[in-house]
C-alpha cells in the first residue's frame, strides 16, 4: 500500500513523539502537528487500516514494523535535507520548513546521492 505524504508526516510525528515521550496519544499527535483532534483520529483509523499503527487498550499508539520503516526514512530525510541546507547558509527555521516539503517529494535515487555526497563531508 503506497502511503500518502499526510501519512508520512503522522508516521514521522509518532516516530519523534515516541522517542520523546513514549507514549503517544492522538491528542499529542494533534498538539505536536498542531491538527484537529477530529483529523488525527481519522488519519489514525486510515492508518491503523493499512497496518502502520497499532492502538493498544490505553489508546497509545504504536509504529508497526512497517510504520517504523517509513517513519525512519522520513525523520533521516528530514535531519539530513535540514543539516544540508543549514550548512548552505540558509537560516535553521527556512531550512527544517524546507526540508519538511523535500522529505515526501525527493526520490529514493535522488536523496541517496544527496545523503552520499553530504555524509562524507561531514566525517
């Protein structure tokens, strides 16, 4: 199942949630995006049904191993295109602005030679 970018951005927002919190909840997905409560509950339903997440009986959401996956690609996208652009010259707040838009549109191809080529600068 091909994932829309929304779903990504939910999945990345759980995955960092997660390492922050533990526990995430629809409410702190809706704060942290800054979404509907409404919205989050649909997404979540949207991505409960095609097996990215799990909602256990406190209501805690969890990545599945497949929401895992596509959370960390999305969130290493998002480090790697802000730190590149960081240290471009571009100011930190239209860098992370602009990296959010690239993370869902760059090519599997494309951002692996961008990650290649920023990394072994960085070493």
């Amino acid at each position: 199942m091909h994932i829309q970018e929304s779903g990504e951005m939910y999945l990345e927002a759980i995955y960092v949630l997660s390492k922050q919190m533990g526990n995430v909840r629809a409410i702190d997905i809706s704060q942290h995006l800054g979404y509907s409560k409404p919205s989050v509950s649909r997404a979540m339903g949207i991505l409960k049904s095609g097996g990215y997440i799990q909602i256990d009986e406190f209501s805690h959401i969890h990545l599945t191993e497949t929401g895992l996956s596509v959370a960390e690609k999305i969130y290493e996208r998002h480090e790697i295109l802000s730190r590149m652009l960081i240290s471009l010259g571009v100011p930190e707040a239209t860098a992370t602005e602009d990296a959010c838009r690239l993370e869902h549109a760059i090519s599997d191809e494309s951002f692996a030679a961008i990650k290649a080529h920023f990394t072994q600068f960085q070493k």
